[in-house]
C-alpha cells in the first residue's frame, strides 16, 4: 500500500496536540483525524478513534505491523514539520509586509 498524499489539515500552538491530518493511500482511501502529538520532546501519531460507552477509546482504523506504522508515521511527522516551516515562513512575510506598510 503507497500513501500518495499528506494534506495537515489544521496546525495547534499550544498543547500536546500539534496538528490534524488526512492520508490518502493508492489514490483510492482517504484516512482523516490523524493527530501528530508532542510529548516528552517526541513526534508521533494517534490514529482516529471512538469513544466506548465504557469511556475507553477504540482506533477505527490503525496500522497492523510496525513496518508500516513507522512508515505512515515519517509521512505524517515529515508533511507536518513541512507545513509548520510554510506556515512560520507565511507569518513572518505577513510580519514584513505589515511593518513596511506602517513605514508608508
């Protein structure tokens, strides 16, 4: 199975919860509310889930083997360290634009 696209669909700033995204696999399967998760200076990913009416949660869907996990997890973290750089880049040419027209 090929994951043939990333999209972050909403970056976090505070709290663990760093950013929600969609895999899509063969061109064919769309996986949604992937979240990346920062905790003790480490990246990794939780898979969407569902509350049990015993409080617990359930994956609707994960990875079956630790090969592919680690895959799908250096996607995930890879699209999401790139959308983090794009979106620092955006706020800091926004920051630019505001101080030269302040200057006018």
């Amino acid at each position: 199975m090929e994951i043939t696209d990333v999209k972050v669909r909403k970056l976090f700033d505070e709290g663990p919860m760093k950013a929600i995204v969609s895999v899509t696999f063969d061109n064919q399967l769309a996986l949604h509310d992937i979240k990346v998760i920062n905790a003790r200076d480490k990246f990794f990913i939780v898979m969407p889930s569902r509350k049990n009416p015993d409080e617990t949660y359930r994956d609707i869907a994960h990875p079956i083997n630790a090969a592919f996990r680690s895959q799908l997890e250096d996607a995930v973290i890879g699209a999401y360290e790139k959308a983090l750089a794009e979106a620092e880049q955006f706020s800091q040419e926004s920051d630019e634009q505001a101080s030269f027209a302040k200057s006018l």
